[in-house]
C-alpha cells in the first residue's frame, strides 16, 4: 500500500508538466490582483508550493494595492 508521502509525490510528478511559465505567470498575476480581498497569505503560500513543485524560483505576490 503505498504512503501519503508516496501517493503526494505521485500527484505532484502528473501536475508538474501542467505548471507551464505562462500558467505560473497567470496565477502570480492573479494573487497580486486579488490582494487582500480573500487571504492573501494562504494564496500566496499556494503560488509559492506551485513554483516549488515546478522548480521554479518563488515570485513576487505582495499584491499590487498594498500601499493603498
């Protein structure tokens, strides 16, 4: 039977090739816009698992209104 560890990185593995550049550009686009009309912080944390899983370098997400 295999793990939970072994089952996440099963699922991580078949996401991977779907978190393309312009997928990653979309969604770190998508929290900076929505700021903090729901949880930023958790949405963020979200952007910055998909890099990981992506191996990709973590990007900015402070939203765009954050000095207002």
């Amino acid at each position: 039977m295999e793990t939970y560890d072994e089952k996440a990185e099963k699922a991580e593995q078949a996401l991977k090739p779907l978190l393309t550049d312009q997928f990653l550009e979309t969604l770190r686009i998508a929290v900076k816009t929505c700021g903090w009309n729901v949880d930023h912080i958790e949405s963020a944390q979200f952007v910055d698992w998909c890099f990981d899983v992506a191996v990709k370098e973590k990007p900015d997400t402070k939203p765009y209104n954050y000095d207002i």
